[in-house]
C-alpha cells in the first residue's frame, strides 16, 4: 500500500500538468469555434479577464489579508503597464492570430516564447551568454532553430495529411475551420502570434522587478487582471465602437468561451504554481508541446483543420528548438528542491498566470 501511495504522490504533478495543457488545449479549440461563430477576439479577451478577475479576487482578499504589502502610486502604474503587455495585448494578438490561423497552428506558434524571452533577456543584459560554455550554446542554437520553424510553419505548406475522420468534412466546415466571411491568412496570423509572444516575453521580464517590491503572488495575479479587464475593454471599445453588437452575448459557444476561459485562468494559476514548488519551471515549460498536440487531435476532430507536411515538420523542429533552450536554462539552475529554486519557480509562475 505504502508503494502505492508513493508512486500516486511522485506522479501527481505529471497527472497536473497533462490536465493543465488538457484544459489549455480544449479552451483552444472553444476559443476558435467562438471566432468561427463571428465573435470579436477583443470582447472576447475583455470577457475572459472579466471572470478570471471574479473568480481570483475572493482568494487573494481572503488568503493574503494580512500578508499583502501597501499598495503605492509607483506600484499601481507600474502593474497597469504590465497587464498592458500581458493579458491585454498578448491575447489581443493570440486571438486575432487564431482568428486569421487554426488553432492547432496557434498552438505550435506560441512555443517560440522561451526562444524569445531568451533572446530579449540578452538585449536587456538580465541573461549573459558565454558562447564557451556548453548551456550558453544551447540556448543560442535552440533560439535560432526555434525562429527557423517558426518560418518554416509561415512559408512552407506541402501536401495535405489527409486524416481519415476529416474526409470529407472540410467543405462543409470550411477550411480548417475558418468562419466563411475570415479565410486564413497564414503571414498576417504568425505576425500577429509573434507579436504577442514578444508582449508575452516582455511580460515576464518586467514582472521578477515587480515581484521585489509587491511580492503578494495572488494580489499581484488578481490586480493584473482587474487593470487588464479595464485596458483590455477600452481596447475593445475603440475597436469596436461601430459595431456594439459584438458585445452581445447569449447562452452560447461565446458565453462558453469567457468564462471557460477566466477557470482556466484561474486552474493554471493553481497548477502551475504548485507544480513549480515541487518540479521547477523547466518542468512545467517541457510540457507546452503536449498541449500542441492535443489541439492538433482535437482541432481535427472538432474543426475539421488539415494539417500540412510543411507545418508539422515546422512544429517538430521549434519543438526541437524549445527543448534545446529548456536545457541550457536548466544547466543554468540548481536541483529543484533547494531555495533558490523554489523562488525562481514563484517568479515564474507569476509570469506565466495569465496565459
């Protein structure tokens, strides 16, 4: 009995992490239909802060009433400028992006986010690349191949993988999945997926200086997203100023798809924080692709999507890319369980809440 429990316990956080990317990838795949059906990617990031910042609030006033620290002038703007970066921006971007793409090729794109917050660390000198060093050149090499397949995803196509439960179905649904009136754009969508991996990754630079002076974790996640519902719907607003329409929302794929989108929120926020403590940052990053390849199987199923040679091969090589700068970093780190660790994977997480 005793093995049994140890092996339950020691498999806990993959059991986490593969729910996490579980749930990631099913609000992918709500996400699109919700686009397909003409939602407003605006409003819909509007509607998603929205119900995080309901679901979050309670906890962060109930658990750290007597731990969060003063609240200054300098803070709260400096916090209005990163939720501008990260949630309201970067899911502006994402959602458009998968409005223009599938959702499975939304997927594969965001994996470029470590290569990228590589790459901005250097400019910034918050990372020192010793080119000697074996670590140092894994990380460069991995940023390289990562933007490779990120342009190997944008211009090569190839023949179409025909899957047998897609046949036949892609006439009817349009193709992969794009609404009839918003057919793909593949060079306007990896524009603008890169262009939220990159508010994304200046997200989490900002946040670690942040964190030194306001480090209540929960309080910091649930003001984020309170400024973010604010910036994200007069974003919305301006956008969609001759179209109020779009705000209207009914018990359906698009009701689904914000408050779905604010527990999922919410979930990662939990999971990744508790997983971090235990396995690490480098551990929760190594399980991105996995979420890839469930909105692959999913979107194929659901939307109908084809998949191209070209893409796949694409996403196999920023996966590549992706393992090869998660294994620089984490020659970059001590074991897990020790101190400094166990910081680091706060910091972390707080970068990563509000995906």
């Amino acid at each position: 009995m005793a093995s049994w429990t140890r092996v339950f316990n020691d498999g806990k956080p993959f059991l986490a992490m593969v729910s996490m990317q579980l749930s990631y990838a099913v609000m992918s795949i709500v996400a699109k239909c919700a686009l397909n059906k003409k939602m407003s990617p605006h409003v819909l990031v509007a509607y998603r802060l929205a119900a995080a910042s309901v679901l979050i609030t309670p906890f962060a006033l109930v658990l750290e009433r007597k731990s969060r620290p003063k609240m200054t002038l300098s803070i709260f703007v400096k916090i209005m400028l990163i939720s501008l970066l990260e949630p309201v921006l970067d899911h502006n971007f994402f959602y458009t992006g998968m409005k223009y793409t599938t959702a499975t090729y939304t997927a594969a794109m965001c994996n470029i986010l470590p290569a990228l917050t590589f790459a901005l660390a250097c400019i910034v000198r918050l990372e020192r690349v010793k080119i000697g060093k074996v670590r140092s050149q894994a990380k460069v090499a991995g940023t390289v191949v990562t933007v490779g397949g990120a342009m190997m995803m944008t211009l090569i196509k190839g023949p179409n993988l025909e899957l047998p439960w897609t046949k036949g179905r892609n006439h009817h649904i349009g193709r992969s999945g794009t609404s009839e009136d918003h057919k793909q754009d593949l060079m306007i969508g990896a524009l603008m997926l890169i262009a939220g991996c990159c508010c994304w990754a200046c997200f989490i630079i900002s946040q670690a200086r942040i964190l030194k002076s306001y480090p209540a974790k929960l309080s910091l996640t649930a003001l984020i997203c309170i400024t973010g519902t604010a910036e994200g719907t007069l974003l919305a607003l301006v956008a969609e100023w001759r179209n109020p329409s779009v705000w209207r929302i009914q018990f359906d794929i698009k009701l689904v798809a914000a408050v779905y989108g604010g527990m999922v929120t919410a979930f990662g926020l939990y999971t990744m924080g508790s997983v971090m403590k235990v396995r690490g940052p480098v551990f929760v990053s190594a399980f991105n692709p996995l979420g890839m390849v469930i909105v692959a199987i999913l979107g194929s199923l659901f939307l109908a999507e084809e998949m191209y040679l070209g893409r796949v091969i694409g996403s196999i090589v920023i996966v590549t890319g992706l393992y090869l700068v998660l294994w620089g970093k984490s020659k970059d780190q001590p074991q897990p369980r020790s101190e400094g660790t166990v910081a680091r994977a706060d910091r972390q997480m707080d970068t990563i809440m509000v995906t």
